[in-house]
C-alpha cells in the first residue's frame, strides 16, 4: 500500500508540474507571438505607404528629393496611428537623408522598405518599432500565469493527494476495525484460497485465522498453508465441497466431531478472488442448552416422563394412527391413593422418591409403542391402541398389579394404590382433550367407590360432573345476587316452654329452582370453598337480625350459628367473628357457634387455640350432632365447650329402642358431669319431649314445636308467646309433663 502510494504521489507531482508550466508559458507565448504578428502587419502596411508617399516625391523631383529634407520629414512624420514609431530614409550610400524623431526604446523591431523611381531602387526605408510594451505585457502575463500555475500545482497536488492520505486512512481504520473485530469473534474465522491441486483438482489451502480459531478449535500458525483435508485431523474434509461451493453463495452446515462428542456450525461465504471465508462456531453447549429447554418443555422433569403438552401431541399421532388402521385407543387415567397422607408426614422427598418409582414401574409395564406421562401431582396417564374395548380392563389390571407393591421410602415401608379412569376412543371422544378430561371425570367416579379400582367413563358421569360445575357456578352468583336468605329455628327449654334461642339456617331461592334446601347445596359449599364467604354471610346476617329484633322490643334470644368445617380449619373465624360483633352491636354472650365434633379433632392444639380465642370473645360454643364423629371424652375435657347438641339419629328412636335410650342417657349424664348445657334436636312427639325432659335434658328443638320459621313468622309467635305470659298463662308444668307445642 506505501509504494502504491508513493506511484500515485509521484504521477500527481508529474501531472500538476505540466498543467502548471503549460498554465505559466503558454498564454504569455500566445500573446507574444499574437502582439509580434500584429506589430509586423501594422509596419509593413505603414512602411509600405509611407514608401509609396516618398516614391511619389522622388518622382516628382528626381535630381533634388534628396535636398527636401524638411519635406521629407513631414512626409515620414505622416501616421494612421500614434503608435511611436522611428523612421529613416537611406539613400543608396547608406546615408540618412531624414528620419523623424520619435524615439523608440530598445528593442526594436525594424522593416526595410524600398523607394524606386522609374523601376530603380533610389532609397531604403526603415521603419522601426519598440518591442518593449509587448515584452512587458509578455512578462506580466508571464507572472500571473506562474501564480496561477503555482496555484494550480498545488491544488491539483495536495487536494488528491490529501484526498487519497483521507481515502488511505479511512481504510486504515476500517481495516484495523476490521481486525479488531476478527481478532474479538468468539466464533473462529477462517480465510481458504482456492488454488489447484494435484491432478488439476481446486484445493483449499488455509490463509488466515482469528484468534477464537487458535484458541478454542486449535489452528496454529503451522497450519497456514495446508490444505483443508489435512487441518484438525481431517475434520473439515467432509465439508469441503460445501466450502468450495461457497463461491456461488453462502452456505450453512453443522459438523460434529467424533469421539468428543463436540458440534460445530460451519458458515462460508465467498470473499472474492480466489477466497473463501468459514465462520466456526461451536454450538455443543447450545444444542445441550437447547435440548435441556426441549426436556423441561415436552418432559416432566421429576420423571422424565413425557408432561402434558406433549402427551396431547403424542394422541393427536396415536388418534391418527387408530384412525388409519382402524383400532380403538384407550386413555388411563391414574390417581394415586394414599400418595397425600404419606407426602405431608414423610416430607417431599419422599413422595417424589414414590413418584420417581411409579414412573419406573408404569415404564416396565406399558408397551414400546404405549405413551406414558406425568400431568402432574399424583397424576399418570397411559395411551395404549387395542383391538377391543375389553383389552383396556386387562391393561388396567396389569397396571395396577405392578403398581401395589409395598414402595419402600426413607427406611419405611409404604404402600401406594391407584385409581384408574378409562376412556375410549371413539367412543368417549375424538381430541385428546375431551379424552383426557373424560377419562378424568371416570377416575374421579372410581375414587368414590372403595371397591373399584378402575372405570369407564360413561356419559351420566359427564353429566353428572356438568351438573356439580353449574351448581358451583350458580352458587358463586347466588351469593352476588343475594340469593340466599334465612330462617330460624326455635329452640324451647324444656321446662318452662319458653324460647330461649333460636338457630339461624340458611336457605337458597335460586330464580331457575326455586327453593333450594341446604342437603342439595352445602355439601358443595364445604367441597368448593364457597362455604367461607356464605358462613361469614350467615354470621353477619344472623347478628343483624338479632340486633333488630332488640331494637324493635323482642326480649332477648341466643342466636345459634353453625360454623362449617371448612371455615373453622381454613378461615380467620376469630377475626370474622370479632369484626361481626363490633360492627352489629350484638351482646356476644347471645351469640351461640356450633361446630361439629369432626373439624375439632382435626388439629387438636391448634383447635383449642382458636376455642379459646373464641371464648375470649364472650360468644358460646357447643358441639352439633354430637355422638355421629369422633367422640372422645378427652376432647370434651380440653375443648372450652358450653354445650351438647344431641343428632336427631338418637332421637328419632329414643322411646322405642333401648339400646337408643342407652346412649342418650349416656350422652346427657356425661355432659350433666361435665357442666354441660345438652340439646336435644330432632325432637318430633310428645313422647320424646316427655322422655328428653325426664332425663334432664336443658333444651329441646325440633318439628314438634316448631318447624324453620321465617323472620315475620318468628316475630308473630315471640309475640304470640308474651302475650300468654301476659294473660297468666304460663307452663308450669314439671318434669314429664312436655312443653305446649305451638
């Protein structure tokens, strides 16, 4: 690049010194010769007339011109031009026989003429001008042309020349931006010269690599120059008809070498004349990488079994399949029983080392051609294609044979069944998402029967799984809409016959079903969660009307409430209630929480730290359907109870069967020996009542004293029940003798 530099300088030079010298000599020379010209026409044209004139006196006097000297002088005097001139007239001596006299200064430029008389030369005359005027101007535009010239020479020098240095320096730092960023690529950089090789065959012989192409594929400085069959082993060799091809355009392959396991991708484009560029990268981790995202997309990474995203695509093939070869494919559906209880006491480790087995034994026991995933949790699916639906019962069998073994876990022994559900294509469905959640629903219908381990889906399953999540549905908006109202209870003591409480019950109008009792929703309520926000519905409600009822002049009334299972375990029932106190401005000592003996024993520190944050609160807790949990006489000695409400399965038969009036008698003299207050609901003949008061029973509620009355029926029959005692007409009636039932 220098010496070029140097041919282009010295041709610049050379070039501007020519056009600077041809600008500097040639307008003065021009001009010159165009001034000389001019200065010679005009004095031959002068002399020449001039001659004649001189001529035409020599005529006229022949023997005496030469004497006329002054008349000879006017005659040379005589001009076209004032232009100084000097004139002089020889004679053929060569004397001056006149001259004018104008001075002329040096240099002179004379002309000759001649004057004849009769055909013969008499006289010569001279006529001379000065050059000097022409020279001076010759030699000013001789001056302008060289500071033109100089001019000239330099800008035709410098400006190229300072425009190559630019054009030079630019492609200086382009080229070493260029090697900059050559040498920084993590990807190595190869340069190939195509060049002939033996037999006339095109080789490719390596000119250049980057550094990323010493250090991390191990071209060295010996390795330019050899051919590309004979770099890194040959590993390059396969692909050399790729990189020869790389002269029509760009082309992309991946190479893997052997025994290293290692892939690399192999970039070439053409450089242009005779080269061939190769960008190398290795992508061994990125492919790692990839198939690493590709595992935890498609595959469950506990089991490594396939996860849902990928099982439905595996059925829409395994659909085709059946399809095509006319088969039918059945989904198994798998729940593991037992798989929570052991999780929550031995920990997670140890339900994934279960999980971790089931996948391993499912693996064992499905075919090559079967596809088996994990959708999560406990959940399994197999997708298996048969000839006949009953070849799906033998397949669920064998499943679950392989699956009941005793698991052994964390030096414990732990056994670990399964729930199947089965559908079938086609005839429960035709995606792989109607067959999944069929099967689902057939799994979930298993689990409800203790006796199967395995079912098929069946189309009153689908409709009774429609009419849970409708019911759900309608449930969510009844409480929006204010669907659900109350009614109350009256609960009587059982000696005076007066109302002493009343217990609020939740009711549903549904604007599609009309009046909807709690056995068909609140089962699930409890299962749903929906039970939380409507307990806390009821609480709040109940609290009101009571404050109401106050308000308005009803003597006062405990308002019992029944807390659900569910709220008590799960919801913030100590806050709940102290919020509703406050804000009703009921007396809590009127306000009774009934719970069942089930949701009490369920965490039994935990339990008692809410009964007495509860009783801290002054509101009364008692036990409901006491006798049908799990009864413990321990529980009853810790738990902070007021009360005992005996089940109406009790009741129902406690006059006729003795083995009934056994455990009633039981019930009511354990809570007599505990300070407990006992209720007896259910109640629904005299003969009860009788009996229940007999036994020291405290309070009766049931339908032979009053059905679940509305909030304008209740308030009637308080007022109905004041007004007796007005009018003197109280029951005084004692033990045996039941209260009046209205």
């Amino acid at each position: 690049m220098i010496e070029h530099s140097r041919s282009i300088r010295r041709s610049t030079t050379i070039t501007a010194g020519i056009l600077s010298a041809v600008l500097t000599l040639v307008p003065p020379a021009i001009y010159f010769v165009m001034a000389f010209s001019h200065m010679t026409g005009v004095i031959e044209t002068e002399g020449e007339i001039n001659a004649r004139v001189v001529g035409t006196l020599v005529v006229a006097n022949p023997k005496m011109w030469e004497f006329e000297e002054l008349r000879l002088k006017e005659l040379l005097a005589r001009r076209s031009t004032q232009t100084t001139e000097r004139r002089v007239l020889y004679n053929l001596k060569g004397e001056v026989v006149a001259e004018s006299s104008d001075k002329v200064l040096p240099p002179i430029l004379s002309k000759s003429f001649p004057v004849h008389d009769a055909g013969h030369r008499v006289a010569v005359l001279v006529v001379s001008r000065s050059l000097a005027p022409t020279l001076m101007v010759t030699a000013l535009l001789l001056c302008l042309g060289a500071i033109g010239a100089g001019f000239t020479f330099f800008r035709l020098r410098t400006v190229p020349l300072r425009a190559i240095e630019n054009a030079y320096r630019s492609l200086k730092q382009s080229e070493e931006k260029y090697r900059s960023v050559y040498e920084s690529l993590k990807e190595g950089l190869a340069l190939y010269r195509i060049v002939a090789g033996d037999g006339g065959e095109a080789d490719l012989v390596l000119a250049d690599t980057n550094p990323a192409a010493a250090s991390v594929f191990g071209f060295g400085r010996d390795d330019i120059g050899k051919s590309i069959r004979q770099l890194q082993g040959g590993l390059f060799a396969p692909v050399r008809g790729a990189v020869q091809g790389a002269l029509q355009g760009e082309v992309s392959l991946e190479l893997e070498q052997e025994g290293t396991g290692r892939v690399f991708t192999v970039n070439t484009f053409p450089m242009g004349e005779g080269m061939v560029a190769t960008l190398l990268e290795d992508v061994t981790e990125k492919k790692r990488s990839a198939e690493q995202l590709e595992t935890l997309a498609y595959y469950d990474s506990l089991t490594g079994l396939l996860n849902r995203r990928m099982l439905l695509d595996r059925m829409e093939h395994t659909i085709d399949v059946a399809q095509r070869e006319g088969l039918k494919m059945a989904t198994l559906f798998f729940d593991l029983n037992g798989f929570k209880p052991i999780n929550d006491t031995l920990g997670h480790e140890a339900g994934d080392q279960i999980l971790i087995e089931v996948a391993r034994r499912l693996k064992n026991s499905v075919r090559k051609k079967d596809t088996l995933a994990r959708l999560g949790g406990d959940e399994f699916v197999v997708v298996a294609t048969l000839d006949k639906e009953e070849n799906a019962s033998c397949i669920a069998q064998n499943l679950l044979r392989r699956l009941t073994p005793v698991y052994e876990v964390s030096g414990r022994e732990v056994y670990v069944g399964a729930s199947i559900g089965v559908s079938v294509y086609p005839d429960d469905g035709t995606s792989p998402e109607n067959l999944l959640k069929n099967a689902d629903i057939a799994m979930y219908n298993a689990k409800k029967r203790p006796d199967v381990e395995f079912c098929f889906y069946s189309a009153q399953m689908n409709q009774k799984l429609q009419d849970r999540m409708r019911l759900e549905f309608d449930l969510w908006m009844a409480l929006d809409r204010d669907e659900f109202f109350l009614e109350y209870q009256p609960i009587v003591d059982a000696r005076s016959g007066r109302i002493a409480a009343v217990e609020a019950l939740v009711r549903w109008m549904s604007p599609e079903k009309g009046r909807v009792m709690p056995d068909a929703f609140i089962p699930m309520a409890e299962e749903t969660g929906i039970i939380i926000p409507l307990g806390g519905w009821v609480l709040n409600t109940a609290c009101l009307k009571l404050r109401q009822w106050q308000e308005a002049g009803c003597r006062p009334l405990r308002m019992s409430v029944n807390i659900s299972g569910r709220q008590f375990v799960r919801g913030d029932l100590c806050r709940t209630v102290e919020e509703v106190v406050e804000q009703s401005g009921v007396d809590p000592a009127l306000l009774e929480l009934e719970l069942t003996e089930t949701c009490l024993i369920k965490n039994v520190d935990e339990t008692i730290a809410k009964l007495c944050r509860l009783k801290g609160l002054n509101v009364s807790i008692g036990i409901d359907d006491f006798g049908t949990g799990y009864s413990s006489l321990q529980y009853l000695k810790n738990f902070p109870i007021d009360h005992l409400k005996i089940d109406r399965a009790f009741i129902k038969n406690v006059c006729e069967l003795p083995d009934e009036r056994a455990i009633v008698d039981a019930i009511i003299g354990i809570a007599k020996a505990m300070e407990l207050h006992v209720i007896a609901e259910g109640v629904e003949s005299r003969e009860q009542a009788e009996y229940l008061a007999q036994r020291g029973c405290d309070e009766l509620q049931g339908y032979y004293y009053h059905r679940p009355l509305s909030e304008e029926r209740l308030l009637e029959v308080l007022r109905e029940e004041r007004m007796r005692e007005e009018a003197g007409s109280v029951w005084t009636g004692g033990a045996g003798a039941p209260a009046v039932p209205v």
